[in-house]
C-alpha cells in the first residue's frame, strides 16, 4: 500500500484511485453492454428512442459525467486514505482483528445502510427545487444503457459518495471488504441501467428475486419518475408503496421465458 508522504505520492495515489475506479466503470460497462445490450435487437430500439429524443450522442455524453463522477470518488477515496494512514478509520488488514463471521456481516450491514442513505436521499433529489441542481444530469438518459451507471451531476456524485467512506470511520471494516462493496456497487449500477432484463423469467416474485432491483425495476424509475428509488433491494419501495405498479407486468415481458 502506497505511503502518503509527500505530493509526489499523493499524486500518483490519486492517479492510482482513478484509474481504478474509471476503469471499473469502463470496465463492467463495456461487458455488459456488449453480452447483453449490443447482442440484443432490442439495442436497435434503444438507439431508435435516444434519436427520436435528440440524444443519439447520449453514451459519450454519460462517459463524460462518469470521469467527472470518478474525480470525485477519487478526491474522497485519497482523503478515506490518509485519514486510514492517521489512524482515524476503522480500516483494518488482519481478516482475524474482528473475527470471520464479522466479515460478510459487515458487507451485509453497509449495503443494508447505504440502500438506506440513497432511497431516501433519491426522494429528495426529487424535490422540484432540488432536481434540476442536482439529479437531472442522470435524468437526461431517459432510456439507459450500462454507461447511464455513473453519469450524475457532481454534486449527485458528493452526495452518493460520502456514505460508505463515512462508515470507515464507524464501522470496522477489512480493507477486501471495502473493495468488494465497492466492486458490488459498480456491478448493480450496471446490471440496473441495461435496459434489457437478464434476470430469469418470474424471477420478480421468487423469494430472493422480490427483493432485488434489476434493469426492469430501474428503467421504470426512469420513465416514470415518481417510482422505484431503491438502490440495490426493493423493500423501501415496498414499505413505503413507491414500487411501480406496472413493475411485475413489465418484468413478465421483457424477461426471458426457459425453455425447459
């Protein structure tokens, strides 16, 4: 791990983290736009809309917020570090300091936390004096693809960012286990703006698919606004009756029945 100590390594830190975090984006991005939107003929009709709604350029246009998006978590990612450095987090190497059960614990309760933090902070990005500052960016791509994924406003990004750096400093988490909630958001993010359904047919009302948000679930929120504000899991939709009622009926369609 690199030593913060002088601005010759805070720089390249700062280089390190975004290219990380951009090539993650770039990364899960470009996979899963070519095995399950390009592939698809519905890409055809998603481009056909982007041209009818005057945003044929809309994917450069997302790419562009997106490395705006990563300086931003990469200005916080070198601050969670050198406070690590000074002993401020909770960051912790040896997998035994908390045990192993802790381990999976801790992920579970961080995204648990973080759904928390954005459904509600989504709601109120949706506030009419709120929206056009912070969330329209991300509104701009009404129909989404996998690179819709990062593409906020910085003050959208601030604001989706400080949650899980904040939880470093009250919360004991192993280094890997940041990594992987990390690695975790940017593979949702992209899954939930494919705008083509890779979840099995039904899978909507299965025991753990209810409760998980994917393409369908999300590209409602997009066309219709007032709906489906979670993150990763839906019960906050659900407990507070914003999940879409066209939700199931939309999944139906765009879901692919097994031949077997």
């Amino acid at each position: 791990m690199i030593q913060i100590n002088s601005w010759f390594t805070l720089g390249l830190t700062a280089l390190l983290f975004f290219l990380t975090i951009f090539g993650r984006y770039v990364l899960f991005s470009l996979v899963f736009w070519w095995l399950f939107t390009r592939s698809k003929s519905g890409y055809q009709a998603i481009r056909t809309a982007q041209r009818r709604s005057g945003k044929s350029n809309q994917q450069w246009r997302e790419i562009g917020w997106s490395a705006l998006t990563s300086l931003v978590f990469t200005g916080i990612a070198v601050g969670v570090m050198l406070a690590y450095q000074r002993g401020y987090t909770k960051i912790y190497t040896d997998i035994h300091s908390y045990g192993l059960i802790w381990y999976p614990v801790s992920i579970s309760l961080v995204l648990l936390i973080h759904e928390t933090y954005y459904y509600w902070l989504h709601r109120w990005m949706h506030k009419p004096g709120v929206y056009k500052w912070v969330h329209k960016t991300h509104h701009d791509s009404l129909i989404t693809t996998p690179w819709s994924a990062f593409s906020f406003h910085p003050l959208e990004s601030t604001l989706q960012a400080i949650v899980i750096p904040a939880l470093t400093f009250v919360l004991p988490l192993h280094s890997t286990a940041v990594g992987l909630i990390l690695i975790i958001m940017t593979l949702s993010g992209a899954i939930n703006h494919l705008n083509v359904e890779i979840y099995p047919h039904a899978f909507d009302r299965h025991w753990l698919g209810r409760w998980l948000i994917g393409a369908t679930h999300h590209s409602l929120h997009h066309s219709q606004f007032r709906y489906n504000f979670g993150l990763y899991f839906t019960f906050w939709d659900k407990w507070m009756k914003t999940e879409s009622p066209d939700f199931h009926q939309l999944f139906s369609q765009k879901s692919v029945k097994s031949d077997h």
